[in-house]
C-alpha cells in the first residue's frame, strides 16, 4: 500500500498460511505477507522511498521459514519489477522469466503457494479491449512459468475515469470489478485470487465504510470467489477490531483479508519495527479470510513480525472464542503463562487469553539469538531489476527450468532503513524525502530531524537548564540521527564509518567488514592469549534492542522508562542545583538515586551496541548498525547531560572545600 496522508506504503511479496472451515461456508487461510517492496526513482517519483531489493537467495530463505513456522503462500509484487506497475502490459524478457520461473520453482519445493499480483490502475482504458487483451496476455505468460493464483491491485490511484470509460461504466467502482471479474473467469477461476480495491481502509471511504458507493458495488458486483484485501480502519491501524470487521464483511458480502501495514516502514526512513503482532484479538481469526502484513522494508529485520505473527495465528488456529477459554480453561497452560509475562507489566492486561505479544516476542527473540552467532551463508548478490525494454518470449515452447534439489539453508534477518543523517555501510546512498502526515493522536509516532547547521542563541543565565535542557529531551524522545558519545566533542561529531576507522580509543569495538576479518585476523599461538574476546550478545539485549525499535504507536516498555526518568530527572535538576538555597537532602538523595539507575539503562544500551557489533553474521549487523549506533550516540550524549546535572552539587561542595581550606 503507498499513502499520501498519512503515511505511503507500496507492495510486495507476500506470505499465505491457509486453513479450512471459515465463515460464509469458503476455504480459511491465513496470509502473512512479507513485502520486498522497492520503489525506482523512474517509476515513483511522487512516493520517493527507495531501498535495496531482496535477493533471489533471501525469497527461497524466506521460503524455508515460511515453511518451518507453517506458513505457505508467497505474494509476489515487488516495486523494483518495473513489469508489475509500471510497464504492466510489457511481458518479461528470457532472463526475467528464468528469474520468476527459478522462484516459482523455489516456492514449490518449499510447499509454499506463489501469487503472482499485477497493478494496472495507473493508466489502463477499462473501456478499452486492447488493454484487457494486454493484461489477459501477461498473466498468460506468467501462468506458463507455473504459478496458478492471482492478484489484481487498484490502490493509490486516481478516482476519476477517462472519457472513453465514462461513456461505458458508471462508476469507477463498476470498471474495476468488470475487468476484474473478467480475468478471473478468463484464467479459469484460479482458486486463489485477491483484489485489491481502492477505498482499502476506513478512511479512504467517503463518506464512510457503511455508506460507501464504491465498497456497496464491489460487494454486489464482484464474483464470490475473489478475495478482498482491507487493511482496517487505517492504513496504519493501531487497533483492529471484530466490530470494524463485521462492519465491512457486511458490505463487502464476503469476510476480508487483512492487508495488515502494522510493521511497514516504508514512510519513516528512520524507523524500525522490532516489536510484537498486537492489537488485533485472536477471536478475528474466524471472522477474516486471511490476514496480511506488510513488513519493515528490508528483509533482515522481519524476523520477529513474522514469527509473531505466526504464533498468532497458530494460538487460535480452530477459531475458539474469547468466552469459552475463559470458562473451560481459565488455568490452562497458555493462560498461566500470559497471566505471568503481564505480571507486574505497566502496560495494560492483554484481554486476549490465547495470544500474549509479550510471550511472543520473547519466543521469537529466543529464537533469533541463535542467529546471530552463525555467519550468513546464502548470496546477498542483487536480483537484476527488470525495465521497460526486453525482449518478449514466446512462454508456449518454453520449458520450466529444473532446480537444485538441495535448497540453501542458512539464517537471515532484517534490514532496516537507513538514516538519511548516516549513510549505509554497505548501500550507494540514496535521498530518502519525508511525507507528510496528518496531526493525530492515533498516527504512527514521528521522528523529526533536526537540522545541526544553525547557529544557536547567546545563553543568557543559568543557560544550561534553559536551553541544553530541552535540546536533549527533544532529541531523546525523536532525533534519531548520529550523536557525539562521552568520548567525542559536540562539534566534531563524524560519521559511523569515520568513528569505526579513527576512533581507536573507543570504548567502542569498531565493526569489520567480511574482507577485514579474513585478511588481519591474529590467532593466538599455544601459549597465548587472544587479544580481545567479545562478549555474547544476550536475550536481554535483543530484548533491549526489540523495545527501543518497538511499533508505529508506542515504544517498548524499557524505552518508555527512560524516556520518564530523563524527563523526571531534567525538570527535578533544581533540587541539586548550585542556585538551590535551601537543601532538601532526602531530594538530593532521591535524584542522585534515580540518576545512578538511569546510567545503568544508559550503559545497557551502549552493552547491546558493543555485543552487537561483534555478532558473527555480519548480515545482521550491516543491517542493524545504522539504527544502533544513532541510538547509542543518542543515549551518550544523554547519558552525559544528566552527569553534568549532578554535579552542580559535586562542584559546589568541591568549591567549598577549597575556600574553607
């Protein structure tokens, strides 16, 4: 999906688990969709997000897991085919066919069922046989590469119809479902077809979900086999409840897929979603006809969507309701261990006695740790993106290439965004515009970037408290770009890779590259010790890392408790100021007390960095590094004020001392 306001979103491959016996007597199946997705600068110049494609070796992992946690459709609509939006009606070259044909192939040794999704509503004559001819003939040649279900896409494109349409269809609406349906029966009612319509959320119904022409008409008009994809009350959705979907099955006469954009990051590119599948009860299972996520961009930082998503899923695979786990199995395995992880929790009880987010989370960060230790073994080489030039093949003489029986089995993770402050490690950098958002309280959080080349304000007095206070409060709870560390001068700050090559003296281990690592590594001789010896990274440190990088509307419980004790700490600073006349010791005592234990958070942070940085698969770390060193550097500086506060106190009797002396 791709928003204007709030934020864009785009499409991608997509991962399916189905199951039997759902509502309105049709086949149940859980999707899980994991989008690659990537926008070219030719092709969508208005969205602006770019991104480095998944390979052909991350699809076929993907597949394995996919495969290993029970999950088994694959959407395929990547941004970076030029030929599945934009230059829809061009078919695919030799070489792009042997590429699909080779994941198709994939996708089947795996068991997992490949969707091939097609997007012409940017500029195709509904009215018009050619165009359907055209869009009938490249599905053709896709069915020859072996995939056998479909998608049509119509979101985020223009309402308004051309003359020609206009004269045949009377409504935008009628169009869509008239050539929809056409195709469907045309590639023989595939038992897999999804249709994406415009109006694919709550808000983008006028005037609302139950009055909405154009959702009244595809409920009416549109064939009971095909499949509607809905991403809930926003593009965003916070929450998504049973009633909001009872609501639109009503209209739609059929139950929804969720398209769920609950950890895409394509609209923040300083953003990363670490955090679990929440605010959707389990009791929607039987009420959906599958369930979608789109992803954070990069393809090594899914892990814990998708795993948590699946548990989700598998917690209530049967369809039981909230009310008869409540009576016949209130001390039940699974509601004991809720009971436990929300235990002494701030946050409010789950309502949901088969799935807890917290419970989730933590199998999915327990499973992840063993990740890291082991180098990545699959082929991080680039997928070639297709264009608009190729030459055509003729798919009816052309045989399906055979496969390696063998598949790669290796572990991968996800990639997040880069900071437009910092470029990538290992990516060419790329100019990544922000959108615009609506002011809500219910919209994903905003990270704002602050611009570090204007000149400040004279200080006036006491100017610590006046403006170094709120400078760092502000960039504690939204800057997210690179900040100097204890060790470093606040103007000459360098960039990660600057600090990684100079800065010797760091605390800091510097991160090495793969070909570092092979050409200058000591190995100890039988009488000597190594010269350094990285500590492990932790299930608390991922715990750590997951709650800092949590979900579009909240951060994680430990990110919050720092974000309340430097705001406490900050407007409490007077009680240990030098300009305080009257001592209050018990205060004294109290903000030296908090401000140890904030410290202690602080050095967590900087641990996860380090442990972090000397993980074995260097995949991961290239990934991560952005987003930990900018929270490192952050949390330094922060870390650094606060000291600076509490020593107004140290100072001052310092001086004392020496007067008296």
């Amino acid at each position: 999906m791709r928003v204007q306001q709030p934020p864009s979103f785009t499409q991608g491959p997509h991962v399916f688990s189905f199951r039997k016996a759902g509502q309105y007597g049709q086949e149940m199946y859980l999707i899980i969709i994991v989008a690659d997705w990537v926008e070219t600068e030719c092709m969508f110049t208005d969205a602006g997000f770019y991104g480095r494609p998944w390979t052909m070796e991350q699809r076929k992992e993907l597949f394995r897991r996919q495969q290993k946690w029970g999950l088994n459709t694959y959407l395929y609509a990547p941004k970076d085919d030029y030929k599945h939006r934009m230059f829809w009606r061009e078919l695919y070259s030799v070489e792009e066919a042997e590429q699909l044909m080779t994941l198709i192939s994939a996708a089947k040794e795996h068991g997992i069922e490949f969707i091939y999704a097609i997007s012409p509503g940017l500029d195709i004559t509904f009215s018009n046989q050619k165009e359907v001819s055209a869009l009938k003939r490249k599905l053709d040649q896709v069915s020859h590469f072996g995939c056998k279900s479909f998608a049509l896409l119509f979101d985020d494109i223009d309402h308004n119809m051309c003359p020609a349409d206009k004269e045949v269809f009377s409504s935008f609406a009628h169009a869509q479902v008239s050539i929809t349906n056409e195709i469907y029966q045309y590639l023989g009612e595939p038992e897999i077809f999804l249709f994406c319509p415009t109006e694919y959320c709550g808000t983008f119904c006028y005037p609302s979900v139950s009055q909405s022409p154009y959702l009244h008409t595809v409920g009416e008009k549109l064939l009971p086999g095909i499949d509607v994809l809905w991403t809930g009350p926003k593009v965003v959705s916070k929450d998504i409840t049973v009633e909001s979907i009872e609501e639109v099955s009503k209209i739609l006469k059929r139950a929804p897929v969720i398209w769920d954009n609950i950890h895409a990051n394509d609209y923040d590119q300083k953003r990363l979603f670490l955090g679990p599948y929440k605010g959707r009860s389990t009791e929607l299972i039987p009420r959906l006809k599958g369930v979608l996520t789109n992803p954070n961009c990069e393809f090594e930082s899914n892990f814990v969507a998708i795993h948590t998503l699946a548990t989700w899923y598998k917690s209530n695979m049967n369809g039981v309701r909230k009310d008869v786990v409540m009576t016949d199995g209130e001390d039940s395995t699974v509601s004991i261990q809720i009971k436990l992880e929300n235990e002494g929790s701030d946050e409010e009880l789950e309502t949901d006695m088969l799935y807890s987010p917290q419970l989730a989370l933590k199998m999915a960060l327990t499973e992840w740790l063993g990740e890291f230790g082991v180098p990545h073994q699959y082929n991080s080489r680039q997928v070639p993106q297709s264009g608009a030039k190729g030459t055509a093949i003729d798919v009816s003489s052309m045989a399906a290439p055979s496969l390696c029986s063998s598949t790669t089995v290796t572990t991968v993770f996800q990639q997040p965004i880069m900071s437009p402050a910092m470029p990538p490690l290992c990516l060419d950098p790329l100019s990544h515009p922000m959108v615009e958002k609506k002011d809500s309280d219910e919209e994903p959080m905003e990270m704002v970037v602050e611009k570090q080349d204007e000149p400040e304000a004279e200080p006036e007095a006491d100017p610590e408290e006046k403006h170094v206070g709120p400078i760092l409060a502000d960039k504690m709870a939204e800057d997210l770009k690179p900040m100097d560390t204890d060790k470093e001068s606040l103007t000459d700050s360098k960039s990660p890779e600057e600090s990684l090559q100079e800065d010797s003296g760091s605390d800091i281990a510097p991160m090495q590259t793969d070909d570092q690592l092979k050409q200058d590594v000591f190995v100890p001789g039988p009488n000597e010790k190594p010269l350094f010896t990285a500590e492990p990274l932790t299930l608390e440190d991922l715990s750590l890392l997951a709650e800092l990088f949590y979900l579009p509307y909240e951060h994680g419980p430990k990110a919050m408790q720092m974000l309340k004790e430097f705001n406490w700490l900050r407007a409490n600073s007077s009680v240990v100021s030098v300009n305080c006349k009257r001592k209050e010791t018990e205060k004294v005592a109290e903000w030296q007390s908090r401000a140890e234990k904030f410290e202690e958070m602080c050095c967590s942070v900087i641990q996860m960095f380090t442990r972090l940085s000397n993980s074995a698969n260097r995949t991961i770390l290239y990934d991560l590094y952005p987003y930990i060193w900018d929270i490192k550097s952050i949390i330094s500086m922060v870390k650094s004020f606060v000291q600076w506060l509490g020593m107004y106190e140290e100072n001052h009797e310092v001086l004392e001392s020496k007067l008296t002396d």
